[in-house]
C-alpha cells in the first residue's frame, strides 16, 4: 500500500501561493494576514518516474491550421464586446466581484437572452431554486430551457451536465462547490482550485462553456477568485460603486480576445440595462455651471468616453491637509498639484484637495491630466469652465502639454454629442472633420489656465 505522508502547509487566500511557514504578509502578494493552515496528504505513489516513451508528435506549426472558436451570442451586446466577441464554445469563464454587485442578475439574464433554442443549467449553490424564481420573476424571465440546479458537489454537477448536455452552464458561486478530489473544507483555496479544475475538465470535453461566479473578498477566510486566474480562459470583473446604478464589466484575463475593452450596465429595478451610449450618460446636464467641473475624455477599449471630473479645494484646518482623489490615481494627484504650484504658481499647500470622478469611472490614463490640472485651477481661481468643452492632453513634470493617442476619436465623439470647444496639445495633429468646433491648443498648463482667466 502507499505511504501516506501528512504535510502541513499555508496557503494565501488571495493568491493561492503557498508555504512552508506562516507568516503575517504573503510574499507573493503582499496581502496581510491570508495565509491559512491547509493539510495535504502525499502519497508515495505521487513521486513515480516518468517513462520516456512518448506517443504525441510535435506538428510543424506551418502544418497547423487556425482554430475558428465557435461562439454564442450572449444576448447582451456590452457581455459580447468584453468576451471578445461572444462566448466561446468549451471556455471556462470566470466572473468576479463583490457580493450584491449584480453577478446572478447578469449571468441569469443572459441565461433569459441567449438563443431560445439553448438549454441552460445554473447551478446554485447560493440561493434555493425557489429565491432564484423569485429574481426571474423581478427580471421578467420565463424560458422553458432554463434550468435550475441546487448542487454543490462538483462530481455530481459534472454528472448532471453530461446527462442533461446543456449549451451553457453557470455556477453561482465557485465558493461553495466542492469536490471529493481535496480534503479541505468548501471555500478554502484548494476545494476552489480543485472543484474549478474539475468543471475546467467537463468544460474541455464536453464542450460547453462554463461560467463560474467568484466574490470577491475583503476577509481571508474563503479565497477569492484571484486564485482561479491562471486556471480559467476569461476572467471578468464586474464592478461598480454601490452608490451609483452604474456597473462596469472589464476583462482581466482573455485566451479568445482582448483585456482593454469595457462593458457598461446600469443596474435597474427590472435588472441590469445596457448602456449602448455611456458618454451622454457620465455627463450631468447640470444647468448651472460651477467652477471645479470639468469633461474629460478617457479611452476604454476602442470606445472613447466623457466623463465628468469634479474637484474641490478648500483651506485645511489641519497641518497636512489632505489629498482625496476618487475614480483618479493618488499619486498622479498629487504630482498634478506639485505641477500646478511650480510650474503655473497656484499654490495649494495649505488646502485640502479632492477630486472626483462622476459615474463610478476611473481614469487609468494620463490623457486625463489636462482636465485635472484645469478641474483644481477653476476651483482655485474660480473661474468655470463651460460644460461645452472638453479637455484632453498629458501633463509632463515640466508642465507641458504632451499629445495622447486617438485624439480625432475622442474628438468626434466630443463633436457628436455637441461640444463647442476642445483644449487639445499643441503639438496634436487632427484630421477629424469637427465643424464649428473650436480648437483651443495650448503648448503649457499656464497657457490652457490663462485661456480661461
Ligand atoms: N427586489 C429588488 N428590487 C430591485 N433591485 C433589487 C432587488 N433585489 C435585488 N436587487 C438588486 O440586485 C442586486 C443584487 O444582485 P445580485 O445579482 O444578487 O448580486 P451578486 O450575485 O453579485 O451578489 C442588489 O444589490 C440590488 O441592487
Ligand atoms: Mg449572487
Ligand atoms: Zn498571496
């Protein structure tokens, strides 16, 4: 018989490095206090020679002919463009994010969306079939090819997919299936790592793709999905602030398509809406104008979007004052300020700075700098800038105005939805036809205040 050897191992709940010691900080991650005990049990026979004979024979890759994936239409457009153009037949496709962000809602819509003719299971480990009716009720859902399954035994779901054949499966959530294959309790990092390669298996072979739901967790005690990135082919995040409708969809990880491209979704009573149009919709109408306020454009993707910036400077009563920036990089802030005092001598070291990005979004480019730079000079100097122009341009250390990608993109997409003006890098070239728009370049950031002065 085997010898059967108990090791004791930590395991990080984050990123599923694991260790020989316990310590407070993962060394892979950096995460404080995720290393939890896990026992494996070795088994001597795991430890057998490899024979050298091999049966599979490398092909010459000019002999290979290109895989056409087949893929489904999801049923939403927004779902379609960040899967890469559909969901690909056999891929395992993970969906994070945090609990009551809308992952069932969306993955139970799409269920409701995809070509009638399609048999779809979801397994819920979550909620009991009876809440899940509940949801499609609210959602307007009633197709005869859905179907619920309430199960958490990863063999016994691989079983139900291949005596049912389904042409798409969700599992809701990867965090409560478990498989016979670790000895661990549900949640920990091995059942996660274990119970997805098993469904990774049943994806592979019978070829139908496979959705798995991952929360994303603040606490170490159950992992979270960063653990499963590597195992999957798609790894989505669905994310959003919990204030606002806003959710925005963004891949990770794509085997099939590109990382960059962005879905938008509006949560609603009646569920998760598109939003086809997201410039229109991260710009307020606000009828009066207020100094601080600005439209930016950022990029996502291959769509540009608009999006409103706000910020607010104020006296600090406090020796340091504070810095805030949401939706923006706290350090690229405060190099915009240190900017904003050298190079056009407003000083702020005495105030308090926040700054706030409408609509949940983010500015992960420094195509934005120019609109932040402006945003923090109106609300000093108080003047406004009207809501008919939009900002864009990097800022160098120097205070120069650098030029950003696809400038005649975003300024058609400012042009459509009926900006006046654009303060743009000097240096840009525009081939774009933009009408009566007025183009205002500017060379440095005391140039772009001075226009406004
Ligand atoms: N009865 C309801 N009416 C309107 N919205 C609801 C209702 N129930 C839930 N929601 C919305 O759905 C969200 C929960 O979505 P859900 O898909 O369950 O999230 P997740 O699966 O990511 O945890 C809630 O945050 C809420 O916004
Ligand atoms: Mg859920
Ligand atoms: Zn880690």
């Amino acid at each position: 018989m085997a010898e059967v050897k108990i090791k004791t191992q930590y395991i990080c709940s984050e990123c599923g490095a694991t260790f020989m010691k316990w310590s407070g900080k993962c060394q892979s991650c950096g995460t404080w206090n995720s290393l939890s005990e896990e026992t494996v049990e070795q088994t001597a026979k795991g430890k057998k020679s490899y024979s050298p004979v091999s049966n599979t024979e490398p092909t010459s890759l000019s002999q290979l002919t290109a895989g056409t994936e087949i893929r489904y239409h999801s049923g939403f457009d927004e779902l379609n463009r960040v899967l890469g153009g559909g969901i690909v037949k056999g891929s395992l496709i993970l969906l994070g994010g945090d609990p009551g962000i809308g992952k069932s809602t969306l993955l139970l819509q799409m269920c409701g969306r995809i070509n009638k003719a399609f048999k779809a299971l979801y397994i819920s480990g979550e909620e009991s079939a009876g809440q899940i009716k509940l949801r499609a009720d609210r959602l307007g859902i009633n197709s005869e090819n859905i179907y619920i399954l309430s199960e958490t035994n990863a063999e016994s779901i691989v079983a139900a997919i291949e005596k049912m054949k389904p042409s798409l499966v969700i599992v809701d959530s990867i965090q409560t299936i478990y498989t016979e294959n670790a000895s661990t309790s549900a949640g920990s990092v091995s059942q996660i790592k274990e119970s997805a390669a098993v469904l990774m298996r049943c994806a592979k072979t019978n070829e139908i793709p496979v959705f798995l739901v991952g929360h994303v967790t603040k606490e170490g005690n159950i992992a979270g999905p960063k653990v499963l990135e590597h195992t999957v082919d798609v790894v989505l995040y669905f994310e959003g602030d919990e204030k606002t409708q806003y959710r925005i969809l963004r891949s990770a990880k794509n085997r099939f398509g590109t990382t960059s491209e962005i879905g938008v979704f509006e949560m609603r009573s009646d569920g998760l809406g598109e939003i086809k149009n997201p410039s229109a919709e991260f710009i307020s109408d606000s009828q009066s104008e207020v100094s601080g306020t600005v439209i930016g454009c950022l990029f996502e993707g291959s769509r540009p979007i608009l999006c409103e910036l706000q910020s607010l400077v104020s006296k600090s009563p406090f020796p340091s004052p504070r810095r805030m920036a949401i939706g923006a990089d706290y350090g690229r802030l405060c190099m915009l300020i240190a900017v904003l005092e050298k190079r056009a001598g407003l000083l702020l070291y005495d105030n308090d700075v926040y700054l706030n990005v409408a609509g949940g979004l983010s500015l992960n480019e420094t195509s934005a700098d120019l609109a932040v730079i402006l945003s923090l000079a109106s609300c000093v100097k108080d003047f406004v800038i009207g809501n008919d122009t939009v900002i864009i341009g990097e800022v160098g250390l120097s205070g120069e105005v650098r030029g950003v990608s696809n400038i005649d993109v975003r300024l058609s997409e400012a042009y459509r939805l009926g900006f006046k003006k654009a303060v743009v890098p000097a240096k840009c070239k525009i081939t774009a036809t933009l009408g009566d728009m007025e183009i205002i370049r500017v060379r440095n950031v005391r140039e772009a205040i001075r226009f406004f002065l």
